[in-house]
C-alpha cells in the first residue's frame, strides 16, 4: 500500500469514528415518565394522569409499570381511559386504593414501537386529603427491546408530584383560634371555629367529621358565629358549614383541623462501637416513626453519672447517627427525644461507661456491658443472685481444705452477710424507685409498677430461703 493509499486509509477511518456517535443517537435507554410531572389540585376533584414511555431510538415490544402512590391523599376512580399503544395486555391493568398500587404489564407483535411518547395508559386519580402526593416508579418497572433476547432497556424514570389544595370557600369566611394554621399539626384537641356573618345571613348549618368532602345538612344551628369542639380523636378534621339567605342555603366552606396527641413510637439506641468502650466519641444511631403527623426531628443530651452537680445539661437538634463529643472516663446517660410534628415526643436512653484501652472486656466488663442500660432495680437483684451463686462453690472449696470449725464460722459469717444483703436490697429498691418516681414527675406507683415492685421482693424473699436451706444443709453435713 502506498503513502497516498494509507493516507485515503486513515482518513476513511477517522470519518467513521468522527460519525459513529451520529449512528448511534437515538440509542440509549429507554425511559418511563409521567404527565403532567406537577400540578395543583382541589380536594375532592378529579384529575388525570398519564404514563408514557420514550423507547430511546430503539423497538421495544413490552413495557411493565408499577406505581406507588399515597392512598392517604390519592385514590384511583378509574385505571385506564381506554387509549394505549398496547394491543395486548399480558395482565388486565390492575390498583389497589389500600396499598396505593397500580400495575400495567403489556405489549404488542414485533417489531414492536419505537417512539418519544407512547402511551402506556391514562389513570383517573381522585384528592382525598390536602397535602403533597408523590406518584412513582417501583423498581420492578421494566421496558423490554425487541431483540429477541427481551432485553430490559429501562434506564431512567420520572415521576410527579402534585399539591392539593382545601378549595377556595363558597360559604362563610372561617378561622379558628386554636387550629388557626390549615395545614400544621396540634395537640390541642379542642378546637374553636369563628366566622363572619353578613347582614342578610339568617342561619347557619355546620357539622364537623373526617370526610374531607362532607356536606352539613340543612338543619339550622341558629345564627351564632363561633362554636368549639371538645376531646376529639387524633385525625384529619373538617370543618362543613354554609350559611342561608332568603329561604335558600348557599355554598360550603371547608375548613380542615389536624390534630396528633399521641409520641412516637418506642425506640432503642444503638451504641458503637459497644456501650462499654475506650473510645471517647462512640457513635449513637437512632430511628423510629410516628403513625399521623410524621417525625420532625431529634435531639440528644449527654448527662455525666460521675458529676454530683454543675451546669444543667441541654438537648440540642442532632441527626442519626450522631457521634458524641470526647468525654472523660466515667459514666454516662445518654438521653434521645424524638418529636413529632405536632410537638409531642418520646425519649429514649442508653448508659455508656468510657474506660481506659484494655478494659473493655474481662467478667465485670461483660456483666456490666450486659445490663448496662437497664434499671437499677433489676441490675441489683440480679447482682445479688450472681454474687451468692459464686458464694456457694467458695464454700465448698473451704470445705475440703479447711478445718470444720473454721469453716462452721465461715458458714454463720455468710448467714449474716446474707441477712444484710437481703435487707440491703430491699432498702435499695425503695430508695430506686422513690428516684424513678420524681424523675418521671409521677406521684406514687402505677398497679403494674406496683406489681413488679412486689414480684421484685418476692424473688429476693425466695432467693434467701433456698441460699438458707443450703446453708442448713451445710451446717447439717458439718453435724455428722
């Protein structure tokens, strides 16, 4: 080949590699989106929604959609419209209004469709609750090319986002003094509704229940313009009333209440690298959830055991996990409060010991890592049962190496310390409980406290009947 061939040669090449990305546009995923991506919409109405797919320059021949959306604030009034580029349903389009589900599984004959905005179907969504709704893609969505292979090209997915909206009132104009935010979450479950009346209103009708469409009957409630409710259930509330001109009832306002008494759930902590540790900075991780108003936040408080006093110890706003400024050695109650946002909260607690390097572990590193961070109470008496258990085999020992007088004496030595420890104890979880009870701010014991204050005594009672039968019976081999 000569120079000139060589030359044609490589220029040949280069305008192949110069226009291979133009042969190959149009060849990347394929994409699933939906329309209108966000939008405003009235409780109460009714909306459309459609799903199409942007094959990516390529044929496909099946496509798979599943959604997720809120059934708290969304349901479906109708799953398709009927329009669809598909002409054969693998399953028939299928939703779930409980779960906030809907399916599409279909396709069509090869060499399938290749296009920017084929329409898998059309939904008919209804706004139940104010508030933001999320419609989205679930993982298991799948657009497969029609390649013989059924290959699933589905690289990117959008979904939508849409407001609804109380709608604008018809009626009387409404507030309330309690609940004066129409979309925050109270405790106060209490409310109060004021509105104003014009001068040819002659009576008013209203009612209040969960219906966020309800209407109030036409039964006067008289021409009062303020009313207020009392010990209502935690939920969604609405407020129905319209007034009545000229023998005829007018238009409906809707006023919505959110009211959340109740905490978070219960939560534990999770402590690392471990609650008995020479690291000065453990990390603490925490999570829980709240069933109405959903978490707010979190936050944390470090309170030193071995400080008899000093400055009062704040909380302060902390995310999970959370790693606590270097301590000293000592010991430490680590507190974590969850709120939701109505302002009602939970606390959860963990007690952590920061030792020298080495001392992590060992008998009374693992004992104490063990029942580290529960009561008091139960941390006693179970001491207590430890402490006599090794007792006994120390006996035993001196038995077979000891003369019998010494170890008569050892024997009613230990009768005694048992005595003591018994009554020791017994002061102990009185005094315990007395600290548990003005640190929950609870005046005297609950009947379950109460109970397991006595199932507490009772178990030391018993534990020191049978470590007293043992020692009889002890005493009882040193006789013979």
């Amino acid at each position: 080949m000569g120079m000139l061939e060589r030359l044609r040669f490589f220029c040949l090449i280069f305008c192949l590699i110069s226009l291979f990305p133009l042969f190959s546009q149009g060849q990347e995923g394929a994409s699933l989106y939906i329309t209108p991506s966000n939008s405003t919409y009235f409780v109460g109405s009714t909306f459309n929604v459609s799903i199409y797919v942007n094959t990516g320059g390529r044929d496909v021949n099946a496509v798979q959609v599943e959604l997720q959306f809120p059934p708290d604030k969304l349901q479906v009034s109708s799953p398709t419209t009927g329009k669809s580029f598909i002409s054969v349903w693998i399953s028939q389009p299928t939703y779930s209004n409980i779960e906030g589900t809907a399916s599409f599984v279909g396709g069509l004959p090869s060499p399938g469709i290749n296009t920017s905005s084929g329409l898998v179907s059309t939904i008919t969504f209804r706004a139940k609750a104010p508030g933001t709704a999320i419609i989205s893609f679930k993982d298991s969505s799948q657009v497969l090319s029609d390649d013989g292979r059924g290959t699933d090209i589905l690289s990117s997915i959008s979904g939508a986002k849409y407001e609804l909206v109380i709608p604008p009132p018809e009626g009387p104009i409404v507030s309330s003094p309690t609940h004066p935010d129409q979309n925050k979450w109270y405790q106060d479950n209490n409310p109060a509704f004021n509105w104003e009346k014009a001068e040819d209103v002659t009576d008013f009708s209203y009612s209040l229940d969960k219906n966020a469409t309800g209407v109030s009957d036409n039964s006067s409630e008289g021409d009062a313009t303020t009313v207020s409710y009392d010990d209502l259930d935690d939920g969604l509330w609405y407020f129905h009333i319209k007034s009545k001109r000229a023998n005829s009832w007018g238009g409906l306002t809707h006023f919505p209440v959110y009211i959340d008494k109740t905490s978070p759930a219960k939560f534990g902590l999770e402590v690392e690298p471990s609650k008995r540790t020479s690291n000065r900075s453990p990390s603490i991780s925490f999570i829980t959830t709240d069933a109405l108003s959903g978490i707010d936040h979190y936050e944390v408080k470090v309170i030193s055991k071995d400080l008899e006093s000093g400055p009062a110890i704040f909380f302060t706003e902390q995310v999970s996990p959370y790693r606590i400024p270097a301590q000293e050695l000592g010991s430490y109650d680590i507190v974590v409060r969850a709120y939701d946002r109505a302002g009602n909260y939970r606390d959860a607690s963990v007690k952590i010991k920061i030792v020298l390097p080495g001392e992590e572990e060992g008998f009374f590193g693992i004992v104490e890592t063990f029942f580290i961070g529960r009561t008091s109470i139960f941390y006693s008496v179970i001491i207590l049962a430890l402490f006599f258990l090794l007792l006994f085999p120390i006996i035993v020992y001196v038995d077979r190496k000891q003369n019998r007088a010494r170890l008569k004496k050892e024997v009613e030595d230990v009768r005694k310390e048992l005595d003591k420890g018994t009554e020791f104890f017994e002061e102990n979880i009185e005094k315990k409980l007395e600290k548990l009870e003005k640190l929950s701010g609870q005046k005297g014991l609950t009947y379950e406290q109460k109970r397991e204050k006595q199932d507490l005594l009772d178990d030391i009672s018993g534990l020191n009947k049978r470590l007293r039968k043992e020692i009889k019976d002890v005493e009882d081999q040193l006789k013979k």
